[in-house]
C-alpha cells in the first residue's frame, strides 16, 4: 500500500494547489506515523517504507520547487518564504540520505528519521500557517488555475 506515488498523484487532479500540497502534507504524516520506531510492526517494514518515503519527498519537493515556488517569487514577501522552505527542502534530502547509509535497526537510524521528522513538521507547519494563507490572499483566481495546471502537467511528466 503506497501513500504516495506519481500514479496515485494522477489520481488526485490539482484542482487547489494549497490543497493538493496539504494532502501531500497529510500523506507524508501518516508515513512518518508507519515509520514509529515504537511500533513492533514497523520494523519489518522499515525498507519498504524508507523508499516510499523517499519517492515521496522527492515528488513533493520536486512538484514544490520546480512548479509551486517559482510562481511566488513576485511577491517579495512570498519569495523570501520560498527561499527558507528551499532550503528546508536542501536539508531534507540531505537528512534523507544520511538515513539511507545507517542500519536500520540502529539508534543512529531512529535518531535521523526523528530529525527528518521534524525537519518536515517544521516544514508543514511553516507553510500551512504563513506561506499558503499569505499566497492565496495574493494570487489571483485566474494565476491560482494556472499553477493548479502547471502542477498537474508537472505530475503527469514525472
């Protein structure tokens, strides 16, 4: 069962933009909740998840910064927003990447996906609560299509 994969991306058309990511959002909390390290379950799985998770992030970061960002960056607020949560999303792959490269039954792996964790709440909490409401009040009905368009058209490639 697959929380996100581009398939399943092509299932969910972009009509929202804001909404679309915060179902991303959702999806990738509910991964990292697969992933508890307290959960007997989840480290039998631990592989599986590690690479959903990855092509997860991946999608998401690069759907966020090849599509979604560029588009804010005419508002001078909104391009200093997007040039923190690049390199939020900089970090992130770092941090994924590091955890690649560490056992999975060690402490180091459970202390890296607790940093990657909350790297990404960090991450979500910042842009549902400035970065999406600031960027709705700015962009009008007819550039919030287009993005909706371009995010689509974006998935549909990956």
């Amino acid at each position: 069962y697959s929380l996100i994969t581009t398939p399943m991306q092509l299932e969910r058309p972009v009509v929202d933009p804001f909404q679309y990511l915060e179902g991303d959002h959702r999806r990738l909390e509910q991964l990292f909740n697969r992933l508890d390290p307290r959960d007997p379950h989840a480290m039998e799985v631990r592989a599986e998840l590690v690479n959903e998770l990855e092509d997860a992030l991946v999608t998401y970061s690069d759907l966020e910064q090849h599509v979604f960002y560029p588009m804010l960056k005419r508002s001078a607020t909104l391009r200093a927003m997007t040039e923190e949560a690049k390199a939020q999303h900089v970090m992130l792959r770092a941090t994924l990447e590091d955890l690649k490269s560490i056992d999975l039954g060690s402490d180091g792996w459970d202390e890296k996906i607790g940093d990657l964790r909350k790297t990404i709440e960090h991450h979500i909490e910042e842009e549902e609560e400035y970065l999406f409401p600031d960027a709705r009040k700015r962009l009008s009905v007819d550039e919030t299509r287009k993005l909706a368009a371009e995010m689509q058209a974006f998935l549909r490639e990956k």
